[in-house]
C-alpha cells in the first residue's frame, strides 16, 4: 500500500481522499438533488410571475418587494418591450431599400440596411410621419410600435448592501429557524430537512 502511494506520488498524480466508489455515490447524491432541482424546485422560482403580469396590466404595477420581517429581501420587477419601429408595409418598404441600393443578389433588402433605418428612424410627434434621423428623409412602409407591454416575463433582484446580496443571506437565516414554514406548508419541497440528532 505504501508503496502504491509512493509511486503515484512520484508519478505527479493525486491520490483521492475518498474511495472511488464513495466518490461515485457523492456524485450520483448529486445529480439525483440536480434533478430533483429541476424538476420540483425550479418551477417555483416564477411563482409570483402570472399574478404579477396580471396586476401590471390591471393597475401598471410593475415590482414586487418581497420582505421578511419588515426587511426587504429582493423584488420582482415585469419586463416590458421598448417603443420601437417596425415594417409595416413589406412593398413600401422594399421600394424604398431597392432606391437606395439596399438589396442583396438574391433580391431581399440587406439586413444591414433596415437594422441602420431602424436604428435612425425618428416620429414626428404632431404628424406621425417617420423619418430618418440622419437625413430628414420620409421613411415609408415602417410604424411606430410603442412599449409598455409586459414581455411574459419577470427578472428577479436580490437586495444588495455594498455588492453582497444580504436578501438572500436574510431569507436562508429565517428558512433555517423555521420562520416560513407556515408559509410553505404547501410545498414541503422546499422546506430544509431535518438533520437527525448527532448524539443519538
């Protein structure tokens, strides 16, 4: 034995501090809590998304503090698009590509082209009409589509005090005294194991 150990020593290699086979067992211990992750826990992570869409389009709420004892933890805030230019007019539009010189062999506008006119066009507020703002130029066939909508999804923030997330260090404090387990009675997956008692 120590012999083997000194060869591989010599050899550069590293021997384990744990058998193989009880590496092996660690490792499928944690794919199976992986999975389990996945398929039980991840789900929960967007709990608060459809009810908070749908407060946004009822009131414009757009964040949800979530607090712990009076504490904010993190908050929940509903993506929405941005104002932004669209075709409207495929004709129109191509014309106008096919004018400036703007089309590729195969006959379609060159994707440059309308991200550039995209990116410059402008709307004159009293009028409606859209115009580059490079040039002045009437762009037709486009439209002006304003944001605001909610985008389906919701982008969560933990609470940070000089760049640490203390949200999070403030809710696993009042997971581990059982402060929430009323709250998550309902889904007992998430609530932490009990360890069995050292001296028993």
């Amino acid at each position: 034995m120590s012999n083997d150990v000194t060869d591989n020593a010599q050899d550069g290699e590293e021997t384990p501090t744990l058998p193989l086979t009880a590496l092996g067992l660690i490792g499928a211990v944690a794919r199976a809590m992986t999975e389990h992750q996945k398929a039980v826990i991840e789900p929960k992570v967007n709990t608060p998304r459809e009810p908070l869409i749908a407060e946004f389009l009822k009131r414009r709420q757009s964040n949800l503090a979530v607090e712990i004892g009076g504490e904010e933890i993190g908050h929940y805030k509903v993506n929405t698009t941005r104002d932004r230019f669209e075709i409207d007019d495929e004709k129109q539009f191509d014309a106008y590509a096919e004018e400036k010189g703007e089309y590729d062999v195969h006959i379609v506008r060159k994707p440059s082209f309308e991200k550039a006119v995209l990116a410059h066009a402008q709307r004159d507020p009293e009028t409606g009409t859209i115009f580059d703002s490079r040039s002045g130029e009437v762009i037709p066939g486009l439209k002006f589509v304003p944001g605001g909508k909610p985008t389906g999804t919701v982008t969560w923030t933990w609470k940070t005090f000089k760049k640490q997330p203390i949200g999070k260090a403030v809710l696993m404090a009042a997971l581990r005294r059982g402060e929430l387990d009323d709250l998550l009675r309902e889904t007992p997956e998430l609530l932490p194991k009990a360890q069995p008692n050292a001296n028993a």
